[in-house]
C-alpha cells in the first residue's frame, strides 16, 4: 500500500534531536498562527459582542475563547506535562458534549477579560512544555501530535467563531483583500474525467492526522467524472429560477420538509430586491456573484441540485481519488497539486479572504485529473455518511470522531477559505447534518462513465 512516501515536513525524532527540533517549530508556529487569528476574531468587536449569543446556533464569542484555552490545559498541561488543574471549576462550562450550543449563554461563563487572561496564561505555560517535552516516548506527543492536535482544535473554533462573525448583525467588523481571479477560467472544461481502479485512501504517515482518516487503505472506485471546479452561484441560480425549490421530484423526504417548514427559496442570506439577487457577508450586502462558488446551502440543497441538473453528488471516496490520486505514479498526495504544503498560489485558506475566489482559480492547485478548488474555497458536501475506515482506532478520545459515526452525518471534503491549512489535507474528513447552511459549505458534481 502506498501513502505518500515523500518525506514528512514534520520529521520524526532522531538520535540527536534534530528532527524534534524541527516539529517543535513547526508546532510553535501553528500555535502562535492560530492564537493570531483568535485575537484578530475576539478583538475586532467589543464585550457586549463577545458575550451575545448571534444565533441559537452558535456559542458566544467568549465561549469559545475560554474553551478553547480549556481544551489547551488539559491536553497540553495536564495530559501531556502530568500537572495539576489551574480551573477545575470551569471545566464542565466548556465541556462540547455536557452543554449545547443554544444554552451556554446561560451558564457563569468567564466574562472576556478574564477569558483572554486565562487562555494566555495556558499557552504561556504550554510553550514551556511544547520546549521541555521529548516528543517520541509516547504515543500522544509523538512528531508532536498533542501539539497539532491543540493547533488544529483552536483553528477549527476558529472557523467557528468566524461563522458567528457572518451570523451577527450591524457594521462589518472584519475586512481581507479580493481573491485572485483565474486567467483561464473560459478554456477549462465542465468536468474531467477520473479513470477507475484502485487507489490508497485516507493515511497512515500523516503526523497529525486525526483517528477519523486513519488508517490508509485501498478503495476500488469504478471511473467517474466530476466538476472542474465548484458549483457556482450563478449555475445554482438557474436551479432557483426554474422553480427547484418548488418541485419536490428534486429533493430527499427530509429535504423537502425542510424546504417546506423554513419556506426556503434560496441558500442561506440570500435575498431577492427589485429583481436582482443580493445577499449579506459579514455585515456587507452585495450582488451575489455569478461566478463565484455557492456558498451556505445544506446537504439537501446540494443533493437536490444535483438530481435537478441529471448528475449526483461524488461519493467521499471519489472525492479523494479526484484530489490526491496521481494515475502517473500510482500513489496517493498529501495534497492535489503534490506533498508540498499548501502556499496562497495553492489554495484559499486560512481566512486570507473573506470568500471563495472565482471559479477556477488557483491554476497551481490543480489536481492531475485537472480538477480544481479541492482544497480551500468551500467545504464540499459528498454523498457520504461519516463511517470509520476499516482498521478504525479512537485517538487519542473517542468523542472526537467515534460518536458522530452514522447516517445522521453527512461528510464534507477540502476545507473552506475559513479553514487554515494546519486543519486541511488531501484526507482531512469534516462532517455535519443535511441541514447544516450556516457553515462555509458548497459542492461540486458528479456523474458515472
């Protein structure tokens, strides 16, 4: 079996410590990387922001912010240094699974300045322990995967917290530059083909790879061919316009008594006005653009489309083989375009925008089957469920993944421009419910040979 046999930008632990070192920087940067991005998330708008619940949906700012400097004691401080709780009060406030989302304004959270004093004093004593650990004698530090796992966790809260951002009302708090605009979008063909065969899903090389995309093993997928790039606004416009919301032969039993229920007629902050399609991002309001990727729209939205333009949504396997796949060589990519890790003329992650470029952008993202955009941009909804692989292990806790397993979950692959690119590879797996359209989801399509 083959997965990605090119060396590992993480190194593992040598005799003489060189290659520790080399994970201790890359850690210490995902760190502090992701620690920018909360305080640019949380400082951008005042207290009484903070403490506001923007939807039922979604936890208050400052949730998150302590919780997320909670999830950092206890796997760095206490679970991988042994040291005794500096809050252990506050533990079961930022417990996920003791507290849902829509309750949590309710509890005796820890008001934003004691917050960020409390997140900064974790990660000023978790540094020391990042400089002071040895990182191959056990399984939870090896190649530094506590340490990744905290990077990834708060980037994830990140993008949660992002999300709240779109969800609030008033003044816009957040600003990015434009993405780039491709140079070849009218040249690229509708679809590509992918040849069938077998291929090595998911990994068991990746340092930080979380339990859900271990281990590598090999898929048979039969030839498909799936879209070149996302499904844009202005090819779901056309689904809107021809009544798709209206005609149930397009949409699942669920999908229409959500339809039904929200008497939704569009995706998620769309409106129409005096005949033209606007809609809201992040406290702004815009014509939707044509040819940029459709963003906030559920599973079923995507699935319904899908059946109303004759194609289906690509199965989670496929998705992969498109993305990482190189029929050359015969082994799978860390990424689409290769091992190397994703750079701006790559991808759009880690909030660098405040949207999806265009469609067909980020020529040097491309996969070898020529499609694009399977990394950054929007997450993509599959047809999948959210099922452990064959061999599956929980690591190093069994809430992170195992509980989600079944049919209520539908995977999401790629990431979003709201993902960074320490939580986003060739064989990250996202999941979420069908009805999920508050988060940074799109998709793409496919049909068999």
């Amino acid at each position: 079996m083959t997965d990605s046999p090119a060396p590992s930008p993480f190194g593992t632990q040598s005799p003489d410590g060189r290659d520790d070192e080399a994970t201790r920087e890359r850690a210490l940067a995902a760190l502090l990387t992701a620690r920018e991005r909360t305080t640019l998330l949380t400082d951008s708008v005042d207290d009484h922001e903070l403490t506001a619940q923007h939807s039922p949906l979604m936890s208050p700012l400052v949730w998150d912010l302590a919780h997320i400097g909670n999830q950092e004691e206890l796997w760095l401080l206490r679970g991988v240094a042994g040291r005794a709780a500096m809050r252990p009060e506050i533990d079961g406030l930022y417990d996920a699974f003791e507290h849902p989302r829509a309750t949590r304004p309710s509890l005796p959270l820890l008001a934003p300045a004691e917050a960020r004093s409390y997140a900064s004093e974790v990660r000023g004593r978790a540094l020391d322990v990042l400089d002071s650990t040895t990182l191959g004698d056990r399984p939870l530090v090896r190649s530094g995967f506590a340490f990744g796992m905290i990077a990834q966790h708060e980037q994830q809260h990140d993008e949660t917290m992002l999300i709240t951002h779109q969800l609030r009302s008033g003044p816009a708090a957040l600003t990015a530059p434009q993405p780039p605009r491709p140079t070849d979008a009218a040249a690229l063909p509708a679809e590509v083909l992918v040849p069938g065969g077998p291929f090595t899903m998911g990994t068991s090389t990746e340092p930080w790879a979380l339990d859900n995309e271990r281990p590598a093993h090999r898929r048979e997928v039969p030839g498909f061919h799936i879209d070149t790039a996302p499904v844009t606004c202005g090819a779901y416009r056309a689904f809107i316009e021809d009544g798709g919301y209206g005609e149930q032969r397009w949409w699942a039993p669920q999908g229409w008594a959500m339809v039904r229920e929200h008497e939704l007629t569009a995706p998620l902050f769309w409106h129409r006005d005096a005949g033209q399609w606007l809609r809201r991002r992040f406290g702004v309001t815009e014509p939707v653009p044509a040819d940029e990727p459709v963003l906030h729209v559920s599973w079923y939205e995507a699935d319904a489309y899908a059946r109303w333009a004759g194609r289906r949504l690509p199965t989670e396997a496929e998705w992969e083989k498109a993305a990482r796949h190189d029929p050359g060589s015969g082994r799978s990519r860390r990424y689409p375009w290769g091992d190397e890790d994703p750079t701006p003329e790559r991808a759009n992650l880690g909030q660098r925008h405040l949207r999806p470029a265009p469609a067909g952008a980020y020529a040097a993202g491309r996969s070898p089957s020529g499609a694009g955009q399977l990394i950054g941009d929007v997450w993509e909804w599959t047809s999948s469920d959210f099922l452990p692989y064959p061999g599956f292990a929980p690591f190093p806790y069994r809430e992170y993944s195992q509980v989600f397993f079944g049919p209520d979950h539908k995977v999401l692959r790629g990431g979003s421009f709201a993902v960074d690119a320490v939580a986003c590879r060739g064989t990250f797996r996202n999941w979420d419910l069908p009805v999920r359209r508050q988060i940074f989801s799109g998709f793409r399509t496919a049909r068999d040979l």
